[in-house]
C-alpha cells in the first residue's frame, strides 16, 4: 500500500518505521515540504519513501495534533476520494489536559470534516513513538486498537498494523474513539506517576 503521513514529528517518524518495516511506500505531507524531504532522506535506507506535497494513497495517516488534523483534512479534501483517513490524536490543550471536543470524540470531528469517500478511522492513539519505532515493550507486540463505521476500511488500517509486526484490535464502530482517546489521555497522565518515560504499552492480555 502507499501511506502518506501528513506530519514530521516524533509520532510521523514512528509510524512511517512501521509502514515501511511492512513494505508499504511512505509519502511524507509536510506543511513545509522541506520538512518532508528532510524526513523522507532520513528514513530512505528502510524502504521506499519521499515527499509530496498533494495526497495519492490508499492512507492518509494524521500524524498532527488534534488541533491542525481538522485542517489537513480540509486542505487536502479534493484528493482524499478513496482514501482511508487515520486519525492518532488525542485531544488535549496546551496544560496538558483533556479537552472538550463537540461530537462525542476528536475522531468524530475529524471525520464530519472529511469529504464523503474517505472514511475516517481512529488507530494509534494508545501507542508512543519509542515504542512504536521498536515495534515492541518487554517481549510483546504492540496493541493497536481500530474503532471505525467503515469494515473495508478498519480491515485496510488493520492489514497494515499487522504487516508492522503488531497486533490489531477491533474496538467497533467511531463513536467508540471517545473511549480510546480517554485510554489515550490515561496512559499518557500514568507515566508521570510510574516514572516509566512513556516506554510502555496498553495491552490486552487473554
């Protein structure tokens, strides 16, 4: 699949190890495309990635902050048709606290602003970027919950989480994203309390 990555952060540079250790194609979106080619020659000896400055691809991963991700779907709305939107955010202001967001969840937002034929689905969110580029925390595969209203393309996110070498978990439909960004928030504010350096996971265990 061809995964482009708006972003050129921690998180995009996390998930764009991931993609490419599944061989799928990055394209990093950056709002300065500099920023994207710096990245994409970064991470070129992983697999096969670039910059581009227009979206072309199966995903569009919003690898931003809950507060620009509604904008990037805007900017790039013209070219999303077919393409499954991620959305990794977790809404919270700058105080570090969790924000009140219309609609139920940030997901939910994000999702009434994209244009009809590009699905929106929440995955990431429980995942940090550390983790994410070892792909693993004390042995274990990494859980990846998807909540999402489209099956095609909660099956489309979960095929490339596995291809990455962890394990996806189907959380049901979007609305269920106001619970996974509340899981989010949680593991994130518990990090400060275990001294653990955001090196941990959220797993679900038999």
């Amino acid at each position: 699949m061809n995964v482009s990555i708006a972003g050129t952060g921690t998180m995009a540079r996390a998930i764009a190890t991931r993609v490419l250790a599944g061989g799928h194609e990055v394209v990093f979106i950056g709002t300065h495309i500099a920023k994207a080619e710096d990245l994409a020659d970064e991470l070129t000896g992983l697999g096969t990635v670039r910059a581009a400055e227009e979206v072309d691809s199966d995903i569009l991963v919003l690898a931003v902050p809950y507060s620009a991700a509604p904008h990037v779907v805007r900017q790039h709305a013209a070219e999303l048709d077919g393409t499954v939107v991620i959305d990794i955010s977790n809404p919270v202001d700058d105080s570090f606290e969790p924000m009140e967001v219309e609609l139920g969840s940030g997901a939910q937002v994000i999702a009434a602003a994209a244009p009809d034929g590009a699905p929106v689905v929440k995955a990431f969110n429980t995942t940090f970027a550390g983790t994410l580029m070892a792909g693993e925390v004390a042995g274990q595969p990494l859980d990846v919950f998807i909540a999402g209203d489209d099956e095609a393309a909660k099956a489309k996110v979960a095929r490339l989480v596995q291809d990455g070498g962890l394990r996806p978990i189907d959380a049901g439909p979007l609305r269920r994203a106001r619970e996974l960004e509340a899981l989010g928030y949680l593991h994130m504010a518990i990090q400060h309390t275990r001294d653990t350096l955001f090196a941990t996971a959220v797993k679900v265990l038999p």
